[in-house]
C-alpha cells in the first residue's frame, strides 16, 4: 500500500489507549530492521527523519525506501520528517514524498511558533499530509542540536490547549520531563501535563525521547494521552554494539554484511519489543 498519513492510525491509537511508535531511520539496515519488526507484530508505525538523517540518505533514497517498505509490508506507514526547522523544510519534504512532517517551533516565542505552524498545517492539509508541532523545550541531543536538561523547558498546560486550538496539528508533542538520548538517571515524567493536556484536545499527545524509559512509566503515559512514542536511541545503541562485537570477535572481517546483518536483527528485537509495549500489534 501507498504511504499514510498518521490520521490514518493516531485517531484509533488515542480511542484505543494504545501509541504508535516512531522509530528514526537513518540508514538501509534501520529501515529494514523496523519494518521486519511491524510485519511480525502485525502493527502500524511512522519512519522518523531528522534533517540530519536527511543529509546523510539523501531525500530520493530515503523516499525510496520508506515507499518500498510499505508496498512489501503492506502495513500503513507514514514517513515523517522529524524536527522540521522551517517552512521550507517541510515543503521540501511534502514535496519529495512524506506523508506527514513535524514543525519544531519550540524554539521561537509562542507567537511565532502559533505563526508558522499554522502556515506549514495550511499547506500540508491540502496535500493530505499529517502535521506534528511541539510545544515546550525537550532536552537531551537531536542530530547536531543540543539542549541542556536546565534549559529544557516544561510545557505549561493551558498553553499547549491553547496551541492546538490555534493551529490545529493532528498532533502535539509536549515536554514533561523526557529528553533525547539515554538517561544518566530515571526521567521524571509529568503525567498530570500529559493528562491536562489530552483531555482537553481531540488529538494524542505525542512523547519524544522514548528511549529508556522505564516500560510502567511508558505504559502510564499511554494511559494519560500519549499515542504517539518517538524511540531512536535504543536502535542506535543496539545497532553500534552490535557492530562492535562482530568487529571484535573478527578483526579480519571486511564484509559489511557481515556486521551489518546482526547489527539489523538486533534493532529488529528492539522495535518489536517496543511495538509490544506500545500496545499497536494486531493494529495494522
């Protein structure tokens, strides 16, 4: 099947209690590994692409592959640009192919994010395209950005519903209390926000930073709203050691695919794990 847009699968995840995952592709062997993983699970889920990774696949390639993994699989998926920085990005990408993108305004006063979020929703509607905002500071590292877990920044309820209303995303991802990357310690999660938030707007709150975060609090925040989980990290780390134990186990090996190959299944364990957390199998 074509790709989707994620208002094919989010509204039945918020009805349901359950979340779709995000799951970042930054290479052949994630894209693989991730959509092997949904097949076995029977189980929607949305291709993240930062910039960075954009950069590095190329826009063509990374279209390519999103489109071929889900005319083998089947299964509705969307590919999404992830912490789109600009008006322009977005387009670039509706352009190219992606069924949904991410406006990252978190970084401009509340003003200006309402401003150009609205301006990246009005036109990826007419294309049929989904449109994630964010609202609030995530700490943590994303591609080459950088923020300080001080400097990260909760997001204050009444602002967050006052966001949706003025924009009208399919989807709102608010901090409270994750961040990207591992954590040296237990993330404090502000389930109260999440709540607030998503009983007061018809569409799921989205949680970044998944990665690492103890499986009770993932499930409470479902339970809160969240129908949405960004998981990139923990493919990473199982992916880099992966690689590093058949290097080390061989010092002679030069065959990519040699590495490459239990680099992908343990990615694949990593997303069906997470699918199963989530709560999506057998909701493709």
């Amino acid at each position: 099947m074509p790709l989707v847009s994620m208002n094919e699968f989010l509204p039945q995840a918020r009805s349901g209690k359950y979340a779709v995952g995000q799951f970042n592709m930054n290479n052949l062997e994630f894209a693989q590994a991730i959509m092997e993983a949904a097949i076995e699970e029977n189980s929607p889920f949305i291709y993240g692409v930062s910039e960075g990774a954009l950069k590095y696949m190329g826009i063509e390639f990374t279209v390519a592959m999103a489109k071929a993994a889900a005319l083998k699989s089947g299964l509705p998926i969307a590919l999404h640009l992830d912490h789109g920085s600009s008006f322009e990005v977005a387009m670039k990408c509706i352009r190219a192919g992606f069924s949904s993108v991410m406006f990252d305004g978190s970084h401009y006063s509340y003003e200006e994010n309402v401003r150009l979020t609205k301006e990246v929703v009005k036109a990826a509607r007419a294309m049929g395209v989904s449109v994630e905002g964010e609202l609030g500071t995530i700490g943590g590292v994303e591609d080459d950005l950088s923020v300080d877990e001080a400097d990260a920044s909760l997001a204050k309820p009444e602002e967050a519903i006052r966001y949706y209303e003025e924009t009208g995303v399919d989807c709102v991802a608010i901090a409270v209390g994750t961040a990207h990357g591992m954590y040296a310690a237990e993330p404090n999660i502000r389930f109260d926000i999440i709540k607030k938030v998503a009983d007061a707007i018809p569409v799921p709150v989205v949680l970044h930073g998944g990665s690492g975060v103890p499986d009770e609090d993932i499930r409470n925040a479902i339970l809160a709203g969240v129908g949405k989980i960004n998981v990139n990290t923990e493919n990473q780390v199982a992916c880099t050691e992966a690689i590093r134990q058949a290097l080390n186990k061989d010092s002679k090996v030069i065959d990519p695919r040699k590495y490459l190959t239990p680099a992908r299944n343990a990615m694949i364990e990593v997303v069906r794990s997470k699918i199963q957390l989530f709560g999506s199998s057998n909701k493709a």
